[in-house]
C-alpha cells in the first residue's frame, strides 16, 4: 500500500481541464473567475458578501485591519490552532493573547473565555477581537460566543479554514449569523484547494468595501470615489495602505470546480469519521466530540491518546507503516518567537494537555475503502499490542 497522507486534495480530470482553459485565455488573473468564484462561495456558504485572496492568512490579517485592529489593541485566540490565527493580530500591530479549549471538542473552552472576559472588562483590558477557530472543521459554541461577545462589544472572527461544508445550529458556517467576518482556507489539504487560496466572508457592505479595497493595494478605480484626482481615463487612487493579496484566475478555476464537489467531499469525510468513531478503539482513543446539533466537515481526525500510550512511538510506528500521522497543534503560546513575546510552558494547561497525547490520523475523500481500514487496524493494534 503507498503512503496514506493524513490529508491531500482530490482533483479530477475536468478541473485540470478548467485551469487549462484559463491558462489559455486573456486573463491569467483580475480576469472573469474571481468574480465568479466568489458569487458561488457566496451562495454555497449563504453570505452577502465574499472576497477571494491568496491564503487564509492574508484573509485573517485583512479581517483584522477591516475591524480597526491595530496599536493598543487586543486579540484574542485560541493556542491550539496553526500559528496564522494569531500572527494575524501581530501584523496589525496589536497584542495578541489565547484563551484555552476544551479538549473533548478541542476548540475554545466557553468558561475559560466567561472567566477571562469578565476579569478583563474589570481591568479594562477587553480584547477588540476573538478569532474562534473551528477545529477539524467542528463548529466553535457560536450562539454563547456572540451571547458573551456581545455584552462586551467583542467582535468576531471565525477562522473557518478547516470548516468549509460544515454546519452549525440552522447555520451554514461562513454565513456569518455569529460574527463580523469569516475566514476560509484553500491550501491543497483543506476541505477545497485552489494551490494556495483563501477567502473571506461577511454581510456587512461597509467591510466588503474595505475588504475589497484592501486586498487590492488600497487603491480605487471608482470615479465617484475619488477624493483628490479628477476622472481621466487612465486614474485610480491609492486611499489606504493595501496589499497585493488577490487570488489569481487559474485557481479560482479550480476553486469553481472543487466546490461544485463541497457536498461530496464533506459526505465522504464524514463516512470516514463514523466509521472510525465505530471501532472498539474509538472510545478509548478519543475522537474529536461533535455536537448533534453541528455537521463537521472533519478537516482532519485526531486522536487523545491514553497516557498507557507513548505518542511518540505510535507516531514512528504508524509512519514506518505508510500511515502520514501528523500533530495538530503545537500550542502556538509555546512556539520561541511567542515565548518572546512573554509566554510560558503552563500558560494554557489544556492545550498543553491536548497536544502532548494528540495524533492526527488520515481521513480524505480520496482514501479507499482498504486504506481505511488498514488505518483503523493499524490504530487499533495501539491499544492491543
Ligand atoms: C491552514 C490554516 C491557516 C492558514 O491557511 P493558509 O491558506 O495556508 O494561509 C490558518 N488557520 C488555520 C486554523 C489553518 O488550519
């Protein structure tokens, strides 16, 4: 059997075909599959408005900048998430700090964030923005979020990277019921690709605007817009400091196709899922634990291993039998450059916690049955060696 990667993208023979068309066309990039792009995310994740850009990460450090982030200001994360989701605040030039999870759904743990909320408001250290990460595509507690948020002036932002296809409540995640803005991630391994890719969601026409021009150099080509130069031909103007985060054309062709096949994708993800949440290894492994009322687009299957398990080994062990096993997250607190910021090794016990028994086994739409269950089988001989 080759080597099962813990995640890869599926890519079929019509969507080589969609980027060759664009490939062959006028426009590599600004050109008509943008546009296009972003009116079917919009309709698939029901959002008024949708920005394509290059990676998730330029997508969060917009959001941020469009809520005002910026010096003097807090963001909150989580540290169990890919360190993007709290290097974003720290472009912006903000501070950033973590609240711990809850291991059994591993995403933000409701009472620690109540109790650090209301200790903040009393010293008059609120954060601007929570950034709520939906672990392997389980949706965060949106509905209590928003409650606490809400009582304090909190906004939020979802960073949805792992969570295309999922459901919260009567939600569609990126439909933005719960938060200012919404974040999603096209990387090879996530729910869809476009080579590298991101976008963002909201329905606030005054953010789509920013969004819009920031992505985009903070320049403008809307003659009504202008501020200092009179509407010849060949102006535009610089408004604001923007960047050049724009998707290109070639993968938001592949982008089209790939989410024509959202639906797909999360169904075969989940048929994996249950079938590993069936074994008799399930319970002492301890999947990831899904609320009924969520659909996870299980991004990623991970495991707390018992402390009768030596992570490391199963790691090495499962590698050496073509089983791409990986590790989602190190606590990003933990990282050397955040340490530098004044963090420590206890800071966020369960985190901490978490990661040091965590493994992250395969699951991808383009696992076979037999890959499956050599997976399962190899899991399961962790526990009955
Ligand atoms: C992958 C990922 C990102 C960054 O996505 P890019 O598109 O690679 O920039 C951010 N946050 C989380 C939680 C991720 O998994």
């Amino acid at each position: 059997m080759s080597y099962i990667p813990y995640s890869r993208q599926n890519i079929t023979r019509n969507e080589v075909e969609a980027v060759g068309s664009v490939l062959k066309s006028d426009f590599l990039t600004q050109g008509p599959k943008v546009q296009e792009f972003e009116k079917a995310l919009s309709q698939t994740v029901n959002s008024k408005y949708c920005i394509a850009v290059n990676s998730a990460t330029a997508g969060l450090h917009l959001a941020c900048l469009s809520l005002g982030v910026g010096h003097g200001d807090l963001v909150w994360t989580v540290p169990n998430s890919f360190v993007a989701s709290a290097n974003c605040a720290l472009y912006c030039g903000a501070s950033i700090d973590f609240v711990d999870i809850q291991i059994g759904s591993r995403n933000i743990c409701l009472e620690a964030f109540a109790e650090k909320l209301q200790k903040a408001a009393f010293e008059g250290r609120l954060p601007k923005v929570l950034i709520t990460v939906h672990f392997g595509g389980n949706p965060s507690e949106l509905q209590s979020l928003k409650n606490l948020c809400d009582r304090h002036g909190v906004k939020i932002i979802e960073d949805a990277s792992h969570a295309l296809g999922a459901r919260y409540k009567n939600s569609i995640i990126g439909d933005c019921t719960y938060s200012e803005i919404t974040v999603f991630s096209f990387h090879p391994v996530k729910m869809i690709t476009t080579g590298e890719g991101g976008a963002i969601t909201t329905n606030d026409e005054a953010l789509y605007g920013k969004l819009s021009s920031l992505r985009s150099h903070g320049i403008t080509r809307e003659a009504s817009c202008y501020t200092t130069f009179n509407d010849e031909p060949w102006v535009y103007e610089q408004q604001s400091l923007g960047f050049n985060y724009r998707l290109s054309d070639i993968g938001c062709a592949l982008g089209i196709e790939q989410l024509k096949r959202i639906s797909d994708f999360v169904e075969k993800r989940n048929k994996i899922a249950e079938y590993y949440l069936d074994q008799d290894w399930s319970n002492e492994l301890m999947g990831q634990a899904v609320d009924a009322t969520s659909t996870s687009s299980w991004h990623i299957y991970t495991l707390y291993l018992p402390l009768s398990i030596d992570r490391k080994e199963a790691f090495v062990k499962l590698r050496s039998l073509g089983i791409g096993v990986n590790v989602h997250y190190i606590p990003i607190h933990t990282q050397p450059y955040f340490r530098e910021l004044g963090f420590s090794v206890g800071d966020f016990k369960q985190s901490e916690t978490y990661y040091n028994q965590a493994i992250t086994i395969p699951l991808h739409p383009s696992m076979t049955d037999n890959e499956v269950e050599f997976v399962s089988q190899s899991v399961r001989d962790l526990c009955y060696k």
